[in-house]
C-alpha cells in the first residue's frame, strides 16, 4: 500500500499532477466536486481500508444534516447540537482512546476487560474537530448552514489539510468554496510555499530524526549526558519542521486550488515565555480549544479559580487530544502548571527582560518536548537522569565521547534549525521572492528534497500519528 504523504515521489510526480489536470480542466460549477473525489482517492489510499472511508463518508453526511437541523430549529437546537458532538467524538473516542481505557480499567480494578488492538484511522482527530467546529458555529449563528452537500464534502476533505491540518473552520473558507480567483500568480506563489515546507519537512527535519532515531536505537541507558542534550535538541527541531512543512505544504497546495488557508505557525521558538509559544505553535488547534472549551467553560469570566479549572480543562484535553498515553497527560498537566506560573508569578519578567526568557525557553522547550516524545514512563526518567546533572547514574557502560561523533554528522542541521527558526530567512525571502536567485535557491530545494527521497532519506510526518 502506498501513502500518498507531501514528501512523497509519488504524491508529487503521479497523484498531484493528475489532480491538478482534472483540476483545471473541470468547470468553475465542478472543482469542488473534483477536490472530493480527489480528496477521497488520497484518504483512501493513506487508511488502507474502505472501512475507514465509509466511516468518513458517514461522518460528513451525518454533520451536513445535522447542520442543517440546528439551523432550522428552534426548539430542538441544543439537543441537535449534543447528538452532532456525542456522535463525533464516540468515533474519536473509540478508535483513539478504548484500548487505554481499557488497559487502565483493567489495571485499576483488576478486571478482565478486553483490550484490542484497534487502528486508528488516519486525520480522524483533525476532522472530527473541524466537523463539531461547524455544527458548533452554526449553532452559536456565526456562520450559516451549507446547504451544498458537495460543497461540505470539499471543506471537510480537502486533502492538503485533511490529515495534520491546519484545523479549517468553515467560516475562514465558506465564502471560498462559492467563489475564488485562479491566477498564474496564486499557482507561482502556491508552488513555492509548497517547496519551502518539502525543504523545511525532508532537507532539516528528517536529518535532525536520523539522530533521535540513533538515540533511540543505541538506548538510553547507553548515551551520555551532552548526547542526550543533543538528541532532545534535535527531536525539538525535527518536531518543529516535520509539522511547519507539513503546513506550508497544506497552504501552498491550498493556493494551488485557490484557497487561502490559515496560518498555523509564527515562528513559536523565538517565544519568550510558555504562554507566548503557545500562541504561536499549531495556532489553529489552540483557536479551536479556545472558542469551543475555554469561552464556552466561562473563560477568563466569574473569577481566578474558574479561570483557572477552565484552564486546567483545556491543557488536559490538550494532552489528551495528541495521544491516549499518560505521557501526554502529563505533558499537558506540566504545561498547564508553567502557563500558570508565568501567568502570577514569572511571566511578567520574562516579558520585560528578554534575554532571560529566551534563555528560559532555550531550556523549556526541549523538556517539555521529550515528555511528549516518549510514551514509556520508565524509559522517559532514564532520559531525564541523563539530562540532569546532579542526578547520578551508572554509567560504566556509556562512551563518553559519543557525543562528539554525532555532532560531527548532524552539526550543519543544528545550524539549519537555529537559522531557520528565525524570522532572517522569512525577511530575505519576501525581500527576494519575485527575483530569479530565489527561483534557482527553491529549485536546488526542490531538487535536494527529490534527490533524499528517491535514496529512502524520508520519513512520515510525525503528526500522522494525532
């Protein structure tokens, strides 16, 4: 079975130039039609099973009527709007949450409840959230109901964001699925977001997962304390470009069609505090989190401890959201605490002096990274016995100088990342974006990405797996 994933030859040389051709060549009454059914042969492919695309199809067309019933009711809006959140996140629930459920059940009353084995379809979190988005905002009369099934069939699957986002609400695109402009412009500009994202996705972040992959492979009973730094550094960088390239990938595809998708990232490892960062990282599930649990919880209204319970409520659901794993609930837990403390204690100073919050981040970011990077609670205290200096642990069998072989190879990858998480290469590009030097650089790009792919140096987004 092959996935058809952004970074992937046969996405760009045989799927995207065949979708684009009936693309361009269907009417302006058909191209939604085509973004569907194109969309579904992409889904298809990457789930492996019809199933999962019955399921989906099911989603979307339960959601479209139930749209159209919270719109038209009056009486019955609320309870419409419960059975349309009740029937997505069962299936999200099921598929993503049963088997730890279950396994915690198990181990808490010593019961003998069966845990299977159960395979997560692919985008399931990222849809599930922008279908309960809409019936949400078509409840709250922020936005009208679609009325076009094709026309939500397209939101809904639109491949570009289909299975790591960014999360689309219908509003931002509604008036974009009716009526778009296609230009020779928009298709240039597309092309190039989508080469930079395939440079970000398999030119750094890939070569940064080599070493992670190497960390993991040798053990971490077995590294010594700067490789571990080094690894955890680098997991932070390669999570960063795998899923920034994923999303300028989703955008520049997105132009290709027409569409303006939102922005998903603001350069979030210049942040100074927590609270900043999280601003700036996947902004469109932190917009979501917000308007859909935090404003409807009561937000920042009726007080400091309901701000903060409502807080709490989405930094949990925020872990949770990313893995059915005790480590992302507390990755989550461990967030929610240093927002906090920034909020009444540490957060105006870091504000005020710079510096020290980006010196504070500097060690933050990659901590807090491998909490969500290693699902085994066992092997993550391991991790942070290595990374802490004055914790002791035997290390008669770690090569001391290990760490100077790999800084040898990955090196010039850690300068990339540091360079590029910058707003420098940003401020050239857009000074150089029309010139002939920038489409020769984006050509040897796009030529480099092509050349690691076809030598197997690629691998799939980390985010698939949310």
């Amino acid at each position: 079975m092959v996935i058809l994933v952004f970074s992937s030859l046969e996405f760009i040389f045989i799927f995207l130039p065949v979708f684009m051709i009936a693309y361009a060549i269907a009417g302006s009454k058909y191209k939604n039609a085509v973004i569907f059914a194109g969309s579904m042969v992409f889904y298809a492919f990457g789930v492996g099973s019809l199933v999962y695309v019955w399921l989906f199809l099911l989603t979307i067309l339960f959601n479209f009527i139930v749209g159209q019933f919270i719109e038209a009711s009056r009486k019955m809006r609320r309870l419409w709007l419960f059975i349309g959140v009740i029937f997505n996140f069962w299936w999200l629930i099921f598929f993503k949450y049963w088997g730890f459920g279950t396994e915690n059940i198990n181990a808490l009353f010593h019961t003998g409840l069966t845990v299977k084995d159960i395979i997560l379809p692919i985008g399931i979190s990222f849809y599930t959230f922008q279908n309960v988005s809409y019936i949400a905002d078509v409840y709250r009369r922020t936005t009208k109901a679609e009325k076009n099934l094709i026309n939500y069939a397209a939101y809904i699957s639109m491949f570009p964001q289909l299975i790591a986002g960014p999360i689309v609400t219908y509003s931002t695109v509604a008036a974009q699925l009716r009526k778009r402009t296609h230009s020779i412009k928009k298709v240039e500009d597309g092309l190039k977001t989508f080469t930079i994202g395939l440079g970000y996705k398999v030119l750094i972040a890939n070569q940064l997962g080599g070493l992670w992959s190497d960390i993991s492979m040798i053990g971490f009973e077995s590294i010594s304390r700067r490789l571990a730094w080094l690894g955890v550094i680098a997991y932070s960088f390669q999570l960063y470009f795998d899923f920034m390239g994923y999303s300028l990938m989703a955008i520049g595809l997105g132009r290709l069609m027409g569409f303006e998708l939102p922005k998903n990232f603001d350069h979030p490892y210049l942040s100074v505090t927590m609270t900043e960062f999280w601003r700036r990282w996947h902004i469109t599930l932190g917009t979501w989190f917000r308007e859909n649990i935090y404003i409807p919880l009561g937000g920042n209204r009726g007080g400091t401890a309901k701000m903060v319970r409502n807080t709490l409520v989405v930094w949990l659901f925020t872990g949770l959201w990313h893995g059915a794993s005790w480590n992302f609930v507390i990755w989550g837990l461990v967030l929610f605490a240093i927002i906090m403390t920034e909020k009444f204690w540490t957060g105006k100073f870091f504000n005020k002096h710079r510096l020290a919050g980006h010196c504070y981040m500097m060690l933050l970011i990659p901590l807090t990274w491998l909490i969500f990077a290693v699902t085994d609670l066992h092997r993550l205290g391991v991790y942070f016995q290595r990374l802490i200096p004055f914790i002791r642990y035997d290390d008669t069998s770690v090569n001391k100088t290990d760490y100077i072989v790999k800084w040898g190879q990955y090196w010039k990858f850690f300068a990339a990342g540091l360079i590029f998480s910058t707003r420098l290469p940003e401020m050239i590009y857009k000074k150089l974006k029309n010139t002939l030097i920038c489409t020769i650089a984006l050509a040897a790009v796009f030529i480099a990405a092509l050349y690691c792919m076809y030598k197997g140096m690629n691998d799939p987004f980390l985010y698939f797996r949310f």
